[in-house]
C-alpha cells in the first residue's frame, strides 16, 4: 500500500513539474524607449533580432521589400504632439513603423495598421506617409539591431536605425516656437509673471538680447539668492559686448554659488570670468 501511494504521489510530481510554465528568453528581445521631444514625447516599441554571423540587409532582410523594422509584431511608434517625419507632416497618435531597405535607399514608411502582426496585414492603402533616407555604411558591426534618438534639440531630433554596418537617419523636427511665445505671451499679461521663462524664450529662440537681459533681471529681482539667473545674465551681457556688466553679473553669481555650496556654479563662473578678463 505504502508503495503504491509513494508511486502514484511521484507521478503526481513529475507531472506537475512537466507542466509547468517555463519562462525562456525571447529570442529578439523586445525593447520600449521614450524620449521627451518639443512639447510632447515620443514612444517607440520594437523588437531586436541578433546578427548570429548572418548576413543581413540583401539576405535576411531582402532589398526593395517591406520590412516590420526589427522581428516578432510590427514597430509601433507613438507621438503626443504634432511633428514632421523627412519633412512629412504628421499629426499626433500611433503608428506602425515599416521600412523598405534598399543598397542607395530607405524607404520609410508609416502606417495605421496597428493590429498586424509583422507585415502580416499589411495595407498600403492604410499608408499615412513615405519618404527616402539614404543609408550610411559604418565601420563597425552592431550586432543587435538597435533604434534610438540621438541629436536632440528643442525642434529637432534623429530616429536612428543600427543593425551589421549600416546605420539609417530619420529626421523629426516640430515647431514649437510659435506655440511658446503665445503661451508666454499671455502669461505675462498675468499677475505671476513668467520673467525666468520669458528671458530664455528670447535668448535661445529669438536671440533678442536686449529683451532677455530686461526680463532676466526682474527674474532676478523677484527670485531668492538665484545664482543660476545671474550667471545667464552675465552671459546675456557678454553676448551683448558688456564686457564690465557681464563680470559684476558673474561675480554676483560666483558668491552665491559658493554661498549655496554649489561646486558646479562655482567652476563655471570661475571659467567664465577667466574670459573676461
């Protein structure tokens, strides 16, 4: 009896470890990026199959035909503000990423059909837009195939693809300086007045000195001890050519800085007032 039960609780055993769920690795691992770009953000999902010593672009991924951009489901890219893909214009949402590779060009292209799985499901007439990047070979093979965004500025942004030796560029940009200006605008027409905002809206956007220097300083005026702001300001008179205010600005924020025991502050007023000298 006691042989029989140890004989049926082991089968119960093996069993049960046979059918339990074993989590493997996926063999294209699945990657999720967000990056904050102009007055928004942008998502992108994909997947990243490995190069295993194969070749790739004109074999694995054939020429001239529409790729999923990576392995497994289809590339899904999100934007939460309006942009320009290769100076196509694009509005908001969600969007699967295909591309067609060829040896002088890319195609890429963008498309609504967010339920496919790779280009199984595919739809041209689901296109939203196409546009032709050429691709760059490089010298050194990444073996993982690798999307990212790199250059990053207020307007401006790379989507760059990777994968052996050729690496692609997709352009964004967006516009975002009308849209601050209104909104800057109107909030100094408030009673909390956006000075801080406002001086390096006309610094680094409409290069209109004499206005920056103006809203810098009332910043200045309504802030506590703000190193940070007199040393912009110091910048701002440098720019101007106000060898003399800019050094008093510097000094004012290189005291503080040591005040605030902010090393950072301290070396870069230093560094700064060595030019004005």
């Amino acid at each position: 009896m006691k042989k029989t039960l140890f004989l049926l609780l082991s089968l119960v055993t093996i069993s049960a470890v046979s059918t339990a769920q074993i989590k493997m690795p996926q063999p294209s691992s699945t990657q999720t990026i967000k990056q904050d770009f102009g007055m928004g953000s942008i998502e992108l999902t994909y997947s990243r199959p490995n190069t295993k010593g194969r070749k790739i672009f004109g074999d694995l991924v054939p020429y001239n035909k529409l790729w999923r951009t990576g392995a497994n489901a289809a590339t899904k890219i999100i934007f939460t503000d309006a942009v320009e893909l290769g100076g196509k214009k694009l509005d908001t949402g969600t969007y699967v990423l295909y591309t067609v590779p060829g040896v002088d060009s890319w195609e890429i292209v963008l498309n609504k059909g967010l339920n496919n799985w790779g280009i199984d499901g595919y739809k041209e007439s689901e296109d939203v837009i196409r546009f032709k990047v050429e691709p760059i070979k490089t010298k050194t093979a990444v073996e993982t195939f690798t999307m990212q965004f790199t250059d990053i500025k207020p307007e401006s942004c790379t989507l760059q693809l990777l994968w052996a030796k050729t690496a692609v560029n997709i352009p964004v940009t967006t516009n975002i300086k009308d849209r601050l200006k209104a909104q800057i605008d109107a909030a100094l027409q408030t009673d909390k007045k956006p000075y801080w905002q406002a001086a390096q809206f006309y610094k680094e956007y409409e290069n209109n000195l004499a206005r920056a220097l103006d809203y810098c300083t009332k910043a200045i005026d309504a802030a506590n001890k703000p190193y940070w702001m007199w040393l912009y300001k110091a910048k701002i008179q440098q720019e101007m050519g106000d060898k003399a205010g800019a050094k008093a600005s510097a000094q004012k924020s290189l005291a503080l800085a040591k005040e605030a025991k902010n090393d950072d502050y301290v070396k870069m007023d230093e560094e700064l007032l060595r030019k004005l000298k």
